[in-house]
C-alpha cells in the first residue's frame, strides 16, 4: 500500500559539513525536506523506494540493489561525519525483478555505499525516524525514452499493489544546470526556461508535456531529475493526486525542486 510519495532534490550543499557557508543559500529547499520528513514520519512506511538516475550502473538497464545492508556515506566528499546503514526489502526487489525480467530491462546491482543522490535524500528524509524502523529499496533508472520509464514506474506501482506492506516512494535529482550567470558551470540561457516548464508541468499534472520532452531538450541542460520524475509519475498513474510544490529555487545556478503528492 502506497501511504508516501515525494519528489526531491539532492544539492550536495544542503549536507552541513559539505555546504558550509553555502547552506544559506537553499533555506527554501531545506525547509522543504523538513517539512517532508514529517509527513514521511506521520505516514509510518515499513519501506521506502528511493529512484535516483545516479544508482543506476549497469548500461540500458534498470537496477535495483539488493545488498542487504546500504550504507550512506559521505566520504568520497571529505565528509567522514554523517553516516547511516539501513536494511534493504530485498524480496521487493526480487520480486520486482522478476516480474520484469521478460519485459523492461533490469538488473540487480550492490552497490554500496548508496550513490549520493540517494543518500543525500535518506539524509534528510530520514531525520524522524529510526533508521532500524524502515526497509530501503534502492532504484536507478535506465537512458531510455521517458515514456518507457514511465512504464517502469507503472511496473513498479503493480508491485506496491500486491505489497502487505506501507510503502513510500521518493524519487530524487536536480533540474536544469546553468540557470543563472553565477552558476558554476557557465549560464545556460534555455535552463531558468526548462525548470520553470517542468514545475508548471507539475502544478498542472500535465504528465504529457514532461513525457515528451525531446531528446534535443534533454540533451542542452543538464536535469537528473526528469528520468527520476517520470517513474514517479508512471506510480501515481492510475491514482487521483494532487501535486504540491513545498519549495523551488535556484541556487549555485541549479534548479532544486521539491513536491509533495497527495493522494486518496
């Protein structure tokens, strides 16, 4: 049973010991992932599906992890201080696997530590609650069409049916780099326009637009967080939902966006 679903952002700033100074400058999407963490918290989730484009490592492929324990870990970052382990729901992802084997490419992966973008939402996400109370399942999304991850969410929304258990979904990345003349990489005139479209997209649950996105498009800003977003979206797909922008901004030239969606 579904009882959680968000979408959000995975600044590498937003870490203390890694942001610094620079923490100041996404007060917003902090308070975003506070606000979250306690409506994740209320939802009491026995698991918790994590999507990130970043966890996937094997080419074309799906991947879902199932080492049993999955590490979070900053230290590749200089950051030996926040740490966290949590048990994986290794027969979801078995079984997920298996229900997809003849039909979306998929691979099981483990990979540990977590990829950064997971973790970073783990890290926020996970403030109330105990990390011993809660199953993690590691995702990564392949670089296929949108529409067929998409599918892939509609695939992984079967298995949440059939599950006895609370589920909550968080997908997570960043939208388009380049966003400002301060940011770091160089200014991308099109990126303040292609963030601005996907959270207009969203507030209107406009799920088309975001799926026909050209390849072109994709392709001229840097936004790990589409291929994430559709899976989520292909989730929510047969529900009635509400989407709730808890917070946008751009900081450091980057797009960072968090959602909430509300469902019956």
């Amino acid at each position: 049973m579904l009882v959680f679903a968000a979408f959000v952002p995975h600044p590498l700033i937003s870490v203390p010991e890694l942001g610094k100074g620079h923490t100041a400058r996404i007060r917003h999407t902090l308070k975003g992932f506070k606000d979250l963490a306690a409506e994740l918290y209320a939802a009491q989730p026995h698991t918790i599906l994590v999507i990130s484009q970043h966890a996937a490592s094997v080419p074309g492929l799906f991947t879902v992890n199932q080492q049993p324990h999955l590490s979070i870990s900053f230290a590749s970052f200089g950051n030996l201080t926040d740490r966290l382990t949590v048990a994986n729901n290794i027969g979801f992802g078995y079984r997920l696997k298996e229900s997809l084997e003849t039909s979306i490419p998929i691979a099981l992966t483990d990979d540990n530590p977590l990829d950064y973008g997971t973790g970073i939402a783990l890290f926020h996400m996970l403030r109330q609650i105990k990390p011993e109370s809660v199953h993690v399942v590691s995702i990564g999304t392949a670089a296929v069409p949108l529409p067929d991850v998409y599918q892939f969410g509609r695939a992984i929304d079967r298995q949440i049916h059939l599950a006895q258990e609370r589920i909550a979904v968080i997908a997570t990345g960043d939208f388009a780099h380049g966003a400002s003349r301060t940011s770091v990489g160089g200014y991308n005139p099109k990126a303040l326009s292609f963030n601005k479209d996907i959270k207009t997209a969203l507030e209107q649950k406009d799920i088309k637009t975001i799926l026909l996105l050209s390849k072109a498009r994709l392709e001229n800003v840097a936004a790990c967080g589409v291929q994430p977003l559709a899976a989520l979206l292909g989730i929510m797909g047969e529900r009635v939902f509400r989407t709730e922008i808890v917070s946008y901004e751009v900081a450091l030239g980057v797009g960072y966006l968090t959602a909430a969606f509300h469902f019956s």
